[in-house]
C-alpha cells in the first residue's frame, strides 16, 4: 500500500509524516507539543515511579505519552516546539 499523500493549494506535491513515536526517556512533560497539536495526540500524564527518570523531588514528574496516534495528521507541529527532540516521524499508508 502506498503512503498518504497530499497537495499543497499552490499544486505542489507533498508526503506528510505522522508521529509514530515518543522518547519518555527524554521527554521533560513540559506540554508544549500538547499544546500546539490540533488532534488531541498526546496526553500528559504521571511518570511510573519505576521509571529510571523518575525522581519526586524534581520537576519531572510528568511525562507525555501518545494518546491517539492514529488521529495525527501529520503536520510535524510537535516535533517543533519540542526542546529535547522526542518524537519520531514517518510516511505511513492510510490505516497504517
């Protein structure tokens, strides 16, 4: 199956790249990419305290996690505004 493509209004041909990932590891839960996402992606939520980047006297303690993947449109506005470079981006297929 063929990866989704669109057209840009001027006629230019363009291939989108949805997010397919998020590095917790990095992540500083700081919501900007929840922020600017205009699909509900992403969800903020409490690091496990088993998490190796948990620590409770720090300030983060909250991470982001991927909500709804299937719902991105691919418009690459999380990746940014985000300071630690946490997603990943590909070209999909339609229900991929």
């Amino acid at each position: 199956m063929a990866n989704i493509t669109g057209v840009t209004r001027g006629g230019t041909p363009y291939e989108p790249t949805f997010v397919t990932e998020l590095n917790a590891a990095n992540c500083i839960g700081c919501g900007r990419c929840y922020k600017v996402c205009p699909r509900k992606v992403f969800e903020l939520v409490e690091r496990s305290e088993d998490d190796e980047a948990y620590d409770e006297d720090e300030d983060n303690c909250m991470v982001m996690i991927l909500a709804d993947a299937q719902d991105c449109i691919g418009c690459g506005s999380c990746s940014r505004v985000c300071p630690k470079q946490c997603h990943t981006h590909k070209p999909l297929a339609a229900g991929a």
